[in-house]
C-alpha cells in the first residue's frame, strides 16, 4: 500500500490541488448566490435572454 501511495504521488497531489480549486469555484458560487449576485454579467443588452432573467428585478422599479 505504502508502495503504491509512494508511486503516485505526484498524481495524488496533483488531483488534491484540482479538487480544492474545484471546492473553491462551488463555493464561492454558493456564496455568491446566497448574496443574491448573478454570475451572468447583467449586460442584457447583448443577450438573446434580454428582459427575461431579471424582469423581477425591472418590475420592481416601474
């Protein structure tokens, strides 16, 4: 056991260091949303959704 953990080290750190950027993306993603923050940019202007993911939003203020 020892052996193999020993012939793939290099492996394994490299797989750690990939899933703790993974954790990091999903998490900030969580957060983020939970603070109401959109990942979409908000520039409707060029976007073929434009008026329908933040007519919530748009409503409120007519």
């Amino acid at each position: 056991m020892f052996e193999w953990i020993q012939n793939n080290l290099l492996t394994i750190g490299i797989l750690v260091v990939l899933a703790a950027i993974v954790f990091a993306i999903v998490f900030s993603l969580i957060r983020d949303k939970r603070k109401g923050r959109s990942s979409c940019g908000n520039n409707c202007a060029h976007c073929a959704m434009a008026g329908k993911c933040h007519a919530q939003a748009t409503e409120g203020k007519r």
